[in-house]
C-alpha cells in the first residue's frame, strides 16, 4: 500500500470506531437529553485541543458470546486537552457501546489516563455514564475498579480530580467519584446509587424511582456527593471550565492569577449587616463586596446552606472562603456544615490556597437530633482541618461568634495568622439571654420584678463581654476594624502571608474523625 492509502486506511478506521455503539445507540442517547461521550469531550476542551489515545483497545472478554463481539474502544475513551489553555486528562464513558460498562480493557485506559495525569501533575477529569461492571467480565471488571480507586487515593491531594456524572452510575462504581475532589451533576440525566430500584424491590419489597433514590437533586440537596448542580450538561461544562480557573494544576503549584479586578460598587459593607444580632442577611453580598469583580464562584451552594464555601480571587489570586450563612439556621454548625467545610478547608490546604473565614453564628446547634446524628464526631472535623490548615488562614468576626462556634471557625487557638474584628463582634461563651438566664438564675428568681432583673442582668453581661474588647484586650483578636476596612485588611494580611512557612510534627498521617 502507498502512503496515501495507508493514510485512508487510518482515517477509514478512526472513523468506524468513533461512531460508538452505532447511530440507534446514539439516537438513544439523544433521546434521553445525552450528549454523546465524544460530543462531551469536544464541548468541554479549547477546539482542536484534544489528543486520543487507545482508540483501537477492544474488549478482551471470551464468555457469555462476548468474544463474537466488537466494543469501540471498549466503551471509553481516553485522552489529553486544555481547557482554557491548561492542560487536562480526560476520560468518558460511552454509554452506546455496551452501557459503558467497565471490563478489564475499559478499565485499563481509565487506569493508563490516571497514570498519566498523576505522572504529569495536571487535573484528572472523569466523565461517568455507564452500567458499571460489566457483568459478562466477572472478577476482571471488579479488579478494574479496585485499580481505579486505589489511584484515585493516591491521586488525592497531588491533583485535582474533577467526577462529571452524565448517566447512570451504579453499584461499586459511585465510590470512584466519591473518592475525587468535585462531582459534577445534571439535573434529569444524572443518577448515583449502590442499589438500584431493582435490588431495593426484591430485598425489601420497596418501589422507587432512580431519580428519587439516586437523581441529581437528591445528590445535591440531600446527600452532599455533588458539589455542582446543573440544568443542562453546557451548564456543567460551564461550571467546570471555572473551576479549572481558580485551582492550580497540582499540589506543587499555585493557582495561576488573574488580572486584578476592584469589586463591583454595590451596598456599602456596613450597611448589609444589621447590628441586631437576631436579624439575618446574606453573607453573599459580604463576600462579593471583598472579591475582585465581586465575583464569588460558590460549591454546593445546595446541600448544609447554613455554610458557605467557595472561590473567589482578590487582587487576582484565587482565595478560599468559608462562611457562616445567618439567613440559615442562623449560620449553625451542625454535622453536614461540619462535613462541607472541613473538606474544603482541607481541598485548600492541600493546594496551597489561602482560607478566609467570615464569621457570624452562635455555635453548634442544639438537640438530641443532631447529637445522634454524631455532631461531636462530625464538628470535630472542621476543628482539626483548620487546625492542621498551614495556608495562610485569615478570619474576620462580623457578629456572633459565641462557644464552640467561635474555636472552630479558625479561631487564634487554632492558628489563624490573622483575626480581625467589626466593632459589632460578640465573643462569648453563649448569647447573653441564655448566658444570663444561667449564671444569674438565682438573682432573676427571687427578684421582685424577675423579668425587669432579667433584662438588667442581660445588659450588664453584653457589657462585660457581648463586643470584641475582651478578645482584644487577650490579643486572641489582632484588630477591631472598621466595616469599610475588610477588603484592605484581608489583601494586606494575604501579602504578609505569602511566604509562610510553618513547622508541624513529622508523623505518617494523622487521624482524622472521618
Ligand atoms: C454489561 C450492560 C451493563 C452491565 C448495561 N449494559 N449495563 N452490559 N454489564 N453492567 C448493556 C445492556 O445490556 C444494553 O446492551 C446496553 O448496555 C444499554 O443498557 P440498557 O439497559 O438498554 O439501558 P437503559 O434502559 O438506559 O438502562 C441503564 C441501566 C441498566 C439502568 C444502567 O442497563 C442497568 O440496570 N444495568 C445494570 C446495572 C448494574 O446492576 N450494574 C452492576 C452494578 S454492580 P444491549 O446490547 O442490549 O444494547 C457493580 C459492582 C462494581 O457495578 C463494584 C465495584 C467495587
């Protein structure tokens, strides 16, 4: 053959194997709202971006008349690209050949795109529509998963690893994305669950749909699995275009910094906080009057609303930021704020991104509840992420910052660098109605006016220690600054910061309560 025709020869096999499963397996997909694997990697990465690998890998199954058949790409593929310029490694499962289910080969290009991307320091992207194991495969298939999140944990904490679920994602599989820094979600077409309706209506006779068990909404809402939700899988791509553009390509690096931006001109800070401690707002308008372009990229906006955590970038470096919601639950911790903030605070840690915390709650919320729902083990968490945090770690006190609440929002004992306070702040062991209502019960009880000596008493403690001077006065506070003063003060402690560098005890891991 010439070099020409051995050329078309190429092109006439790429072309037959980059159909997939074939145009009525497509037809399905399309009828379902789906992209196809290769539509959604084309419409993720910058144009003419991506490189494949592996097209030719076929399925090496000899059972259940599996050897009879041909599996495109054995239902993945696999490959390198940028998005915005950055480089990537990319995998998509593609359902139309043979319901991406995942056998040895499948496996294999996952596992080889895994290597890669942990070889050459850049992001791991992970696009999940698949039956999971390939049930004609046997143990090979379970291997092949075993393999995937033995590499995802090695992975962990070197690169970013971003899960996209655009399909089912069932069985064993689900642990895979559960293991990675950020799952995306899209509503209607996104499904993750252990047991599927099937499994739950022979074993326990119950019915239930695959969208109330294991849908989008469920995820994002109910379970706190994705940190991304989605009307439309554009959106996705949308979302996770700018998350590549706030977090650094791997642990060895810092995000890359965007040209400075002032933030918008918007509701003076000190007039979205009311001073009456009981009366909420949106922390929101507090963080977007500190961020560059007031732009705030928020993660599970949806699940524990009570916290905050988010992206956003001042003076053009990407900031990590943590923070109490009073407009829900009057910005409590409780076990799921605990959870989403202390895996932030870690995915930070981890990739050198400072943490600014902005806080305003009157502690861990109260009631049997939450205590068998195990606040002590889950709100021990964000104790000890912030406290092994060695980023720099700044916190601004807004108002409430009463008990346990007030430690475990990166308070000076657990190493802030930097703790600065609005003249506004309440540092206590409790609100001063319940702090009064105890210490002075006696005095309120035989009272002859017990309300009026009530009122008195709660008065005389928010004197004594409803405001930010005695923290001050002990230096647990370095600065009671003014509202207009919160950007400036964080930009300038961030600075100071740059270059920290701090000593911690040499040991293997620690302990943490997961
Ligand atoms: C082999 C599979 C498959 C699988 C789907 N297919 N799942 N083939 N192994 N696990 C094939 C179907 O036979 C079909 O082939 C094609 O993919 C499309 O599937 P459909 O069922 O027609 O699609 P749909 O109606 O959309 O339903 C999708 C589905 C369903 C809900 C995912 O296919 C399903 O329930 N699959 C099985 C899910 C499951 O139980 N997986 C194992 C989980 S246990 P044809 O040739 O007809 O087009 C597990 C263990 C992992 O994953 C443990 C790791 C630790």
């Amino acid at each position: 053959m010439s070099l020409r025709s051995n050329i078309l020869d190429l092109r006439k096999r790429k072309k037959e194997i980059q159909k997939g499963g074939g145009d009525k397996a497509i037809e399905k997909q399309a009828k379902m709202g789906k992209l196809t694997a290769r539509e959604r990697i084309l419409s993720l990465l910058d144009k003419n971006s991506f490189h494949e690998y592996d097209l030719f890998v076929e399925h090496a199954a000899k059972d259940f008349g599996m050897e009879s058949k041909t599996l495109h790409g054995d239902g993945v593929i696999i490959g390198t690209g940028t998005i915005n310029g950055k480089p990537i490694c990319i995998f998509a499962q593609d359902f139309t050949v043979a319901g991406g289910s995942l056998g040895l080969m499948h496996a294999r290009k996952i596992t080889k795109i895994m290597d890669h991307a942990l070889k050459m320091r850049v992001p791991l992207i992970g696009i999940n529509d698949s039956g999971g194991a390939r049930i004609q495969e046997g143990v090979n298939s379970l291997a092949g998963y075993g393999e995937i999140f033995f590499r995802n944990t090695l992975a962990s904490g070197v690169i970013p690893q971003l899960s996209v679920i655009l399909g089912p994602c069932a069985g064993g599989a689900v642990y895979s994305p559960a293991l990675t820094d950020f799952v995306f979600v899209v509503e209607n077409i996104s499904k993750m669950f252990i047991t599927g309706p099937s499994v739950i209506k022979s074993v326990l006779g119950e019915e239930i749909s695959m969208e109330e068990l294991g849908g989008a909404k469920v995820h994002a809402e109910v379970t706190g699995n994705a940190h991304f939700f989605a009307k439309t899988e554009m959106e996705c791509f949308d979302q996770i275009k700018t998350l590549i553009s706030y977090i650094p390509r791997s642990n060895s690096k810092k995000a890359i910094p965007h040209k400075p931006k002032a933030p918008l001109k918007g509701k003076k800070v000190e007039d979205i906080v009311p001073s009456d401690p009981r009366i909420p707002y949106d922390m929101r308008d507090i963080l977007k009057s500190v961020t560059d372009g007031s732009e705030f990229f928020e993660i599970m906006e949806h699940f524990a609303p009570n916290i905050i955590i988010g992206f956003g970038r001042m003076e053009g470096e990407t900031v990590g930021f943590v923070a109490n919601q009073p407009m829900v639950l009057a910005g409590v911790l409780d076990t799921d704020s605990s959870d989403k903030a202390a895996r932030f605070i870690r995915y930070c840690n981890a990739f050198n991104i400072p943490i600014v915390t902005i806080e305003d709650l009157p502690g861990y919320l109260p009631g049997a509840d939450q205590e068998h729902a195990g606040v002590i083990r889950h709100g021990a968490k964000i104790l000890y992420a912030y406290s092994e945090a060695t980023v720099p770690k700044i916190t601004v006190i807004l108002r409430k910052a009463y008990g346990g609440g007030y430690i475990a929002m990166n308070s000076r004992h657990l190493r802030a660098d930097f703790v600065f306070a609005w003249p506004t702040a309440e540092i206590a062991v409790m609100g001063p109605e319940g702090a009064a209502n105890i210490v002075f019960r006696k005095e309120i009880a035989e009272a002859e006016n017990p309300e009026e000596m009530r009122q008195q008493k709660i008065q005389e403690y928010k004197e004594k220690f409803a405001n930010p001077y005695v923290a001050a006065a002990q230096g647990y506070i370095d600065e009671v600054i003014e509202p207009n003063q919160t950007r400036s003060r964080i930009l300038h402690a961030l600075k100071v910061s740059e270059n920290k560098s701090v000593f911690m005890p040499q040991k293997k891991h620690g302990i943490p309560p997961f």
